[in-house]
C-alpha cells in the first residue's frame, strides 16, 4: 500500500514515519512540501504520488492561538482538511484524518463515544468538528481518528515542557481539574496504521489506556524521570488562558477495541517516552 503523510514534520508525524510498516510504501510531506491551503498544491501532490492512502496529520494546533488567529484556524484545520478529502477521493485514495477530544465541551462525566454529538467550544474544536462533518460527507469511506494529550519526541508537547520547568523551579503549579487521556505518539502511530490495514472507516477514538489530570501527568512525569520537583494542584481559574479547557475529554476505548486495537497504559507509554527522549538526547550530545 502506498501511503502519503500531510504534515509528517509534526510530532505524529514524526512518529508515522518512524514506525511506519514494511509493507506500506511511505512518503511524508511538511508545510513546505505542500500547503494544505492551497487547492492545487494538494491536487498535485497527491497526484504526483498517487497514494492508496492519505493520512492527514497537519494542522494548526496552538489552542490558544487559534482563538486570535481564527481565519488561519479555519483555512488549514477545515478548508485545508476539506481540500485533501476532495483531491483524495477524486485520486481513489482513502483518508485518514487525525481530529481531537476538543471537539467535546467536557460537560460529561463518563467516557465520550464515538458516536456523541459535538459541542466544541474553542474555534481549535469548531474547526476541527466542522472539518469531520465535510470530510464525513464528501466520503463516507474516510477514517476519522480522535485522539488528545498527545506527546511524543522531537517537539513541543507537556511532558517536554514539564522537564525543562524542572531544571530550573523546586515547585510547578498545574491544574487538576482538567481530565484525558495522554497519547504517545508512537502508540498513537502504531494505532493509526492497524485500522488502516483492517480497512477502518467513520470515527474512531485512540488514545493510551487510562485518564488523569495534568497534575496527575506531571506528578508522575517526575517520579519516573526521578526529579525531586514537587507539583502542586491548582485550578483553571488560576490559569486563565484565550480558550477555555474541557474539564473532562475522556475519549472512550470501546470504537478501537471493536476492530481489535488496544494502545497500552499511559504510564508505560510515559516510561516509553523517556527513555526514547534520553536515547535521543545522548545521539546529539555525540554527534
């Protein structure tokens, strides 16, 4: 299977290429490469490598920037994304298209199915849910992969940020009354081609086994890097930030496990990160 990656410089990116199976044919392209905004950019990306397969994993990701940078949010996260669909399916090839917990408004209390009505609050999660609407639409055959809290090595993401505060603070503050699901993205990219190759369609939700609050994520960040940073609960509202936060964006397993795909736990993949993160430190402090 030939398979096409928009926004492989990503951290999924990244990862996709990484891990991508031997028996797939793989070619990544970065914002350089191909900008998604541009109709015929993509028409004749996609062309040129005639794909079975596209997974779209670009996107404009800073939550917060998108709510003072709304045209950009909604030009690369839904008409971006609409103008990959559109191409890939004139081309014959399916989509995979990467989306998020924000597209909940994290008023429930019990783990979101694939199958629940959107409510997004920030434009990052109205972006993203009109985007699965129009995907959806224009072809029913595509995957659409929600996922969150995602980290991984080679860019910025909570763990990495955690451990950097760590070198320089005895004590970090985080908010304990936001709840999810961390994701690797090894595992996450590892997910993402089992469901291609069993032919998955609609909506899946694929995240590392278990939820906690960030407090939680970073208290057991530095257990297990063995920093004696000490974490403190604090709330939301001391932390008020452009767009506000689900409390609860649990993403429930059960759409994954029906087409036999089961990530692990988020503290072994947390164990995971760290050591490929101090793997990768070591390589560049040899070269």
């Amino acid at each position: 299977m030939r398979i096409l990656i928009f926004g492989s410089t990503g951290l999924l990116g990244k990862a996709l290429l990484s891990e991508q199976p031997k028996t797939h044919q793989v070619v990544g392209l970065g914002s350089k490469d191909a900008d998604i905004r541009a109709v015929a950019q993509v028409s004749e990306v996609i062309s040129q490598h005639a794909p079975d397969y596209i997974i779209l994993a670009a996107a404009y990701t800073d939550v917060d920037g998108c709510e003072t940078n709304r045209q950009l949010a909604w030009d690369v996260n839904c008409a971006g994304a609409v103008h990959v669909a559109r191409s890939a399916a004139l081309a014959g090839a399916r989509l995979a298209f990467l989306s998020t917990d924000y597209v909940f408004d994290g008023a429930k209390r019990t783990p979101y199915e694939a199958e629940d009505a959107r409510a997004p609050t920030t434009v990052y999660g109205k972006t993203k849910a009109d985007a699965e609407e129009q995907i959806l639409q224009l072809a029913p055959d595509s995957l659409v992969v929600r996922t969150s809290w995602v980290f991984g090595v080679g860019g910025k993401c909570f763990p990495e940020t955690m451990l950097r505060l760590a070198q320089t603070k005895a004590e970090i503050a985080v908010v304990d009354d936001q709840r999810g699901c961390p994701t690797y993205t090894i595992d996450l990219a590892r997910a993402l081609y089992l469901l291609i190759d069993r032919g998955a369609r609609g909506i899946v939700h694929a995240t590392n086994q278990g939820d906690c609050t960030w407090f939680e994520f970073a208290d057991e960040i530095m257990r297990q890097a063995s920093l004696a940073v000490r974490i403190l609960p604090t709330t939301s509202e001391r932390f008020l930030r452009p767009a506000r936060r689900p409390k609860y964006s649990v993403l429930s397993p059960r759409s994954a496990e029906k087409l036999g795909v089961e990530l692990p736990p988020w503290k072994d993949a947390l164990r995971r990160y760290l050591a490929q993160r101090s793997d990768s430190t070591l390589r560049v402090a040899d070269t």
